[in-house]
C-alpha cells in the first residue's frame, strides 16, 4: 500500500504563491516577492519528472525518493543516484530563468521551441501529472533496475534523458513566463 500523500506538497504551495502575485491580491510586497522567488524555484522542480515521482515496490517499501535510492553510472563514470543524475542533466540550473539567461549555444537550450498550447497549461498539478508520465516512461525505463548495485546507463538512456531535460526546461521557462505575465498585470 501507498502511503497517503501529504496535503502540503509542491502544487498546493504553488497555487497559493500563485494567487498571491496579482497586487488586486491583496498580499503585502514582501509576501509576493518571497512567493516569486519560491515560484521560480518550484515551477523548474515541477517539469524535472523525479521531482513529481517516487517509485514503491516490495524491494523499496518507504519508496527511492524519487530516485535518491537508486544508483546509477552515467559515461561519466561516477556513481550517482538516479535522482542527482537527472538533476544534473537538467542543466544544473536553479530555476527556468537560469535555464534561459545563463544558457548558452552548448546548452542548445535556447534554441528550443515550445509547443504554444502547451506552453499555455497553467495549472501546476497538469505540470506535475506530465512528469510522473515522463517518469514512468523515461526516467525508471531499463536499464534502471530494483536491485542494489548501480545501474550502468545505455547511450540510448542518456540520450532521451539529455532531451527530456531540455524540452522540459524549455517548457518550463515558457509556462513561467506566461504564469509571470499573468500574474503581475
């Protein structure tokens, strides 16, 4: 059995951060400047697929932390956990802003158009059931295994990781934008 998720998690928080942005909202400068800084943070996290998942079986019970339990090798070498692994491969940035100001031509970031009615989607709990899609399908794929010795990870692997994280840190910026635009007229 799964245990009950929490009722404070990243899309309630997000939407309350989100609500508060308008001025007509009501909320002090001070709270919509922290709550901007918190949603250029979360809304990253939520299109980063082992932000929104966490895998659960027999073998792992209290679940891998949305990969923090699972070891893998990249061509780098180095082992890691699943979950650093992706982070890494999401370009290292903090937030979409990052992704976008601080990318450059190696990133190919840049460089990436984004679906305009996707970019569109602004509900934070659509982002989130789009990561565990991509979760289920690309990040726990073989050669990710349930065992406890790490994974090495296949060119293939690698790959569609590499191009998840920019489409999605793409898509990211793009949904942060219009929330952005939105929110502060």
């Amino acid at each position: 059995p799964l245990p009950p998720p929490d009722a404070v998690d990243l899309v309630t928080q997000l939407k309350l951060m989100i609500a508060a942005l308008p001025a007509a909202s009501g909320a002090t400068d001070d709270v919509r400047s922290y709550d901007l800084t918190w949603i250029l943070h979360l809304v990253g996290d939520a299109h980063q697929p082992l932000h929104a998942s966490g895998r659960y079986s027999r073998q792992i019970p209290n679940g891998d932390g949305g990969g923090n339990a699972e070891q893998v090798i990249p061509a780098s070498g180095q082992t890691l956990a699943l979950h650093a692994y992706w982070d890494s491969v999401f370009g290292g940035y903090v937030s979409p802003y990052g992704a976008i100001f601080d990318a450059d031509a190696k990133d190919g970031i840049a460089d990436l158009s984004v679906n305009a009615a996707a970019a569109k989607v602004s509900d934070p709990q659509a982002w989130i059931d789009e990561s565990v899609e991509l979760a289920k399908q690309y990040a726990y794929a073989p050669p990710i295994s349930l065992g406890n010795n790490p994974v090495l990870l296949t060119r293939e692997y690698e790959t569609d990781v590499r191009n998840i994280a920019r489409s999605q840190a793409a898509l990211a910026a793009a949904r942060l934008a219009n929330l952005i635009n939105n929110g502060l007229r």
